[in-house]
C-alpha cells in the first residue's frame, strides 16, 4: 500500500485532489505512463470516498510541471510547490 499526501481544496465550486510527486516522476515515466498514474489516483481517490478531480505536481528543477483536466491548468499554473505543499491536508492510501 502507497500512501500519498494530498491537498483536498474546494475551489472555483468544485473540489480538487492535489498530489505531490517526487521529480524522478518526470525522468522514469513517459507521458502516456503519466496518464496512466493520473487515471489509477483518479480512481484510488474515488475509492476513499474523496470527491474531486486529481491533478498531480512535480518538481523538475526549481519549476514545477503537473497533469490536470485542461479547464485547471490556469488555476494550477498559479500555484508554487511551497503553496501546495502549504496545503496538504490528508493522506490517500493506494492499494
């Protein structure tokens, strides 16, 4: 079982599941991989009861990269790694 610290923010009307990946995320996985992991935390997070759509973060250098639905990215882009990391608030377990 993997355990995730999560941001669960309710913003714009709607709610939001914000998960923080460790940046060897973006070296090891190739993007049609990401979509994968985004999908599997979708329905992990459906799972436990949370509503809300996943986006998930990850630091490649000092910036930060993140997969959303295309309706967040502005709002995402908006946000630093510090601000999320500010905003953890819960745990996901995964099986």
């Amino acid at each position: 079982m993997t355990t995730y610290k999560i941001a669960h923010i309710h913003e714009q009307g709607q709610d939001l599941i914000i998960i923080p990946l460790d940046e060897r995320f973006d070296y090891s996985t190739s993007d049609e991989k990401k979509a994968e992991v985004a999908a599997y935390l979708q329905r992990c997070s459906t799972s436990a009861g949370l509503k809300g759509h996943v986006v998930i973060v990850w630091p490649v250098g000092t910036q930060m990269k993140f997969l959303a639905p295309p309706a967040w990215h502005s709002f995402v882009r908006s946000l630093t790694l510090d601000m999320i990391y500010g905003l953890l608030n819960r745990e996901l377990r995964c099986d």
